[in-house]
C-alpha cells in the first residue's frame, strides 16, 4: 500500500471538504470533521505524531473509502492501510530518536506471574452454533498433512477451538499464550493422550508488549507526585510507542508454521493496558477515572489499536497460511413485556471498523471469508455479537 497514495486521498477529501462548507455552510461536526483530517494531513506528512483523538476519524475516512460513495480517485484504502501509512510516517518523524520499545513477546515465570493484569480471561465455553461454526472454518483450512506444523496463537482465548482434531492432523501443533498452567490443563482437557507428545507449549506475549508496559506505568506512576503530573507523564509516555509492524511475531520458532490460527485473540490484546494503569493509581491512593475516558482513554485505544494491526502483519507475513477468527461488533438486546426481543443501543464495533477485512492490508488475500451472529443470554435479554472469521 502507497503512503503517497493514501496521503493524496486524504488531502483530496479534505480540500473537497472545505470547499463544500464554503458552498453550502456546515456545523460545528463539520468544521471538527475538516480539523481532524488537517490533522492526519499533518501527520501523514510526518509533521506530527498520531494521537488517540484522531483514530476514529481516520477510522471513519477509511469506511467512507470502502463504502464506494467516493468517486474512485479517492482509492479504496483500509483502515489496516491508513495505520500502516501512519507506522512509515512516525518513523520518518522519530528517525532521529532513540527506539524507546521493543517487541518481547517470551517471559520467564517471573515476568509472567507479575501480569495479573493481562491475564487472559476464563472464557466459558459455548457449545452452541457459535463453536461449530468456528470448528468447521479452522478444520476446513487445515489440511491433512503429518510432516505440517500448526500454531495456536493465544490458545486460551476460545475453548472452541478443535484441538483434537488438529493434533491428529498435524505432526507439529504448538500452542501458546501467558499462563502455562492453565495450557497444560488445556492439554490434559481437550487432546487424546496418544497425541499428546505432538504438542508444544509457549509462554508467549501476542502483544509483545506486556512486560515493558507495565514496568514503566509503575515507574512513571511512582515518579509522580501527583494524579495530574502521573496522567500527563503516562500520556507523553504512551505517545513514544515506537514498535514496527515488521517486528512482530507469533511464536518463538524461527520456520514459519504450515497453519497459524488466532481465534477471538484480537479484541483481547491489550485488555490489560486499562487495568494495569488503574491498578497503579489506585495504589497511590489516586481516582483511575482517567483510563475511562478523555486523552488517557484515547491513548489506550490507539496504542491497542496499533498492537492488533501488528499482529495482523504477523498472520499474514509469517505463517504459510493463516486463519482468523474475530468478534467485530456486538449489541445488547432486551426482551419486553410481550416477549419481543429490541436492541437496546447502537451495535459497538469492536475493532473501530465494520467488517474485519477493513483492519487488513488491501494487499492480503483473503482466500475465504463467513460471518454469523453468536447470542448470548443473560437475565432479562442477550448479547449478540457479529463473528467474523477469514483464511488468508
């Protein structure tokens, strides 16, 4: 994907955008609309950092492009392809400065017992509709094929996942994620014991980023003598994320796996950033309002952001192919008195974009794509969430 060519496509819809409100008058929407694309102009010219504030118009440019409303000189960008233009600018804009974060993804006990905050989640296991759909997409994309090797990125993220059946397909399957323990019961649980010697395990960060997150928020927090110092440090100090896309992993083997998968992982990474930093204000005696919202909030979202762009570069830059599974959107929904079922809100996309696709590069072929709806129940109505899944 061209920077130069996202760049144009930007600056053409900013120029028609001000000559419409010249024409036609606008509000104040409008006239932040034409401010936060002057701003991505700035920052795709390497004028000036991305901040968390500008991620949902960019995320709303992008939509536009996709939606083909626009007239096709305008391009049909991604927001995956707007991020990647924005990771060329910063490094144009950082090539003088130090590298202040690297992507380390293996941990020792130690580490790992010292992420509380990350901890992947005990996920209930579905048995409805939800996992056979999910079953069937991993199994139809893994072939038979005993001198294959399949890995199984953030295994604990989905029980669903047929980690029998991939054990008896492949010679290799090795799985990773934070908490070892819990993916040796996995193991225990879920593979026959006569395949059980084909199985690896990793303690491995997805986000590569863990460790070094949380030892600077406790000493950027322990610097500071107060809650608003603590806030503005923990603000430019999240503004100097400096990981490259091209670093990221998947695991620690160096050959490439015949099959990655990263199922229900994407909306996880970076779950832990929020508590991490309430977990340290709170420890000072201090309100942890601040990682609810305002610029703190919009930092978090930005940084997860460029943490789960990562990984997608890694699905389809380092394994010979790869599926992925992801929720995008959900909406509460409540029952009435007569039994009818009504949404109760707006859908929340998940991943800032509409489909899934729209987070991958425009240049990644995606070889299949199925999406269904995953209900579940709670007292007085349910959850829905839109599962997308895709085999790049």
């Amino acid at each position: 994907m061209s920077r130069v060519g996202f760049q144009k496509s930007v600056r053409m819809f900013h120029k028609f955008s001000e000559e419409t409100m010249r024409r036609r008058g606008g509000d104040q929407a409008g006239r932040e609309s034409i401010a936060a694309l002057a701003a991505i102009e700035a920052v795709l010219k390497a004028e000036r950092p991305l901040t968390g504030e500008l991620l949902e118009p960019l995320a709303a440019f992008t939509n536009l492009l996709q939606s083909s409303q626009l007239p096709p000189d305008f391009g049909n960008y991604s927001l995956g392809d707007a991020l990647g233009a924005v990771e060329e600018a910063q490094s144009e804009l950082r090539q003088n400065d130090e590298q202040h974060w690297e992507f380390v993804p293996e941990l020792d006990a130690e580490a790992a017992a010292q992420l509380g905050d990350f901890a992947p989640p005990v996920v209930e296991a579905d048995s409805g509709q939800h996992a056979a759909n999910l079953r069937r997409f991993v199994l139809e994309a893994a072939p038979n094929g005993a001198s294959q090797a399949v890995l199984v990125v953030g295994a604990l993220a989905e029980p669903a996942l047929p980690l029998a059946e991939l054990c008896a397909r492949f010679e290799r399957v090795t799985l990773n994620d934070l908490d070892l323990p819990r993916l040796e019961a996995l193991v225990r649980h879920a593979v026959p014991e006569q395949h059980r010697q084909r199985v690896q395990l990793e303690r491995y960060d997805a986000s590569g980023s863990y460790a070094a997150f949380a030892a600077g928020v406790k000493r950027t927090v322990e610097a500071a003598s107060s809650q608003a110092e603590a806030e503005q440090a923990l603000l430019a100090w999240l503004q100097t994320y400096d990981v490259g896309a091209g670093s990221a992993g998947l695991g620690s083997a160096e050959a490439p796996p015949d099959l990655a998968v990263s199922a229900m992982l994407l909306t996880e990474l970076g779950r832990g950033y929020a508590p991490c930093i309430a977990s340290a204000l709170t420890a000072r005696g201090w309100s942890a309002s601040g990682t609810e919202a305002g610029p703190l909030a919009d930092a978090l979202t930005l940084l997860r952001a460029f943490v789960v762009q990562h990984h997608l570069r890694a699905l389809s830059r380092r394994a010979k192919s790869a599926v992925l599974i992801s929720a995008v959107s959900r909406v509460d929904v409540r029952t009435l008195p007569n039994g009818k079922a009504v949404a109760d809100g707006e859908p929340r996309d998940l991943l800032s974009v509409e489909r899934l696709v729209e987070r991958l590069p425009s240049n990644v072929e995606v070889k299949d794509e199925q999406s269904w709806e995953w209900r579940q129940d709670r007292a007085g109505g349910a959850v829905i969430t839109l599962i997308e899944a895709v085999r790049l």
